[in-house]
C-alpha cells in the first residue's frame, strides 16, 4: 500500500501500524500529513486537554562512568579523558541542597541520572533518595534509568522488582525511561556493547510499572540506525504500553555529534 492508503486505513480502523507500514510512513509521507494524522488521533483518544507544565531541576551528580557507550560525550572514563569538562561526583548533602533549593524556587520535582561511577553499588541510589525526602519530603523524585537500576541490584546481589521496592520506599517516585537508545541489538552492538540488552531493558520497565513507578519512554535517533530500527523501537514500546500502561510520555532524544563521532563504528545492513 502507499503513505495515503496506510494512514486512510489506520485512521478509520484504528488498527495498528506494522514495522512494514511505518517504514512506509517514514520514508514517503509528508510530515504535514503524518501531523495531522496524529493531532486527529490524539483527539479522538483524549480530547482536546489543558496543557500544562512541571517545574523541575535536573541534578547530574556524577559525569565517571566505567561503560564505554560510543555516542556519548557526557561521561568521563578511561577512553573519554579529552573530551570536554572534568570529572566529578557529588555528594549526598549536595543533592539535597540542590533539591531544596529548586524547591524554594517553586520547583515540584528532581529529575536525577548520572554516570555509573564504578564504586556506586545499590545503596548510592537508595541513599541518594534518602537524603533528599530528608531535605525535602514532598518533592517527586524522578530519577534512575534501567542501567542504573540494573547495576544497583546487581551489586547487592537482588532481583530487580525487590531493588525497585526498596528505592520506592526511600522515596522513588518515577522513572526516566533513558538508555534505551534504540532497542535493537544489532544497533546496541555498535553504539552501546557493553549496555542492557532491548529485552534487559524492557524486563526493568515492566517491573518498575508493576511495582507502580511509572515511567517515560526514550529514543535516540541520528546516529547509525535506519527507519526500520525506528519502527521496530517504538511499536516496542507501544506493546510494552498496551500491557502495562505505565509510561507517561515519549522523549526522542537526537544524538549529539559534537566532540564526539561514530564514523569509525560500522553500520549494521538495514533496510531503508
């Protein structure tokens, strides 16, 4: 079928899209047409809603990161000592000052990820949120991506649902859905190799929704994927939805090429 015929389809169905057809999509249809396509659905899904907004502050309390991910110019390491800025990690007091003072500015949430610095184990996290409900006990805290999560009940030895439990009762509200860059091993091999794995992290998602911390959903797009590594991410994430229903939004994230490159990484064959 063509562009027009797959959205006419899809709109009066409803029925899903298949990586077949959002290849389609992707490669010949307007961007306007796939705008207004989606502005109608959202409509008839939830109405025409107030937006509103949520101030929050993001705190990055260390850029040392013992993985060596090739798209990322954040983290310091063995392999990252010249790109830009140096090493750091921040204290615990220093978190909760940072909390409380996006507090007093109005601020009703923290947004929290770091480097997996290799002395954190899983009472870092555990105690990181400690100390801020401490300083600060109504703030949401929204923080932790799946590999932080997995290395932090690695380290102590525990399963993953009992981990979350535990940064749940320290105060963990809700989760960033980051590190999924795409969810496609093929691509994970040659941007992220020593990372989760796609169903590694969609293993952490579905238990952080069944322990009740929702979270959001990522993608990473410009780099060595194509439009078929796109369909693939995102009707995985549309199936981890339809059985959970506990990610509250989807963040695509460009990758960032400046200070760092992947032109020495291979690509894998794709279909456009």
């Amino acid at each position: 079928m063509s562009w027009s015929q797959i959205l006419e389809s899809h709109m009066s169905t409803g029925e899903r899209l298949s990586v077949d057809d959002a290849i389609i999509l992707y490669r010949d249809a307007p961007l306007h047409a796939l705008r207004r396509s989606a502005n109608q659905r959202r409509i008839e899904m939830n109405g025409n809603r107030e937006v509103t907004y949520l101030i929050d502050r993001n705190i990055n309390y260390t850029n040392i990161c013992k993985y060596s991910c090739h798209f990322c110019a954040f983290s310091k390491g063995k392999t990252k000592e010249n790109l830009r800025g140096k090493p750091y990690l921040i204290d615990n007091d220093e978190i909760a000052d940072r909390a409380l003072e996006a507090w007093s500015k109005g601020a009703k949430e923290v947004c929290l990820q770091g480097g997996i610095h290799p002395h954190y184990d899983g009472y870092t996290y555990i105690n990181i949120c400690k100390a801020i409900k401490e300083r600060v006990p109504e703030i949401h805290i929204h923080a932790f991506s799946p590999l932080e999560v997995t290395h932090g009940a690695s380290s102590l030895g525990l399963p993953i649902d009992t981990y979350l439990e535990k940064l749940k009762q320290a105060g963990l509200s809700t989760m960033p859905g980051t590190a999924a860059e795409i969810l496609d091993d093929d691509i994970r091999k040659n941007i992220c190799p020593d990372k989760l794995t796609s169903q590694e992290w969609v293993d952490v998602i579905k238990t952080a929704h069944r322990a009740g911390i929702k979270t959001t959903s990522t993608i990473m797009f410009g780099h060595t994927e194509q439009p078929s590594d796109w369909s693939t991410h995102l009707i995985e994430l549309r199936e981890l939805q339809k059985e959970t229903g506990g990610i509250t939004e989807f963040i695509p994230l460009p990758y960032v090429s400046m200070e760092l490159s992947l032109i020495h990484i291979s690509e894998p064959t794709r279909p456009y």
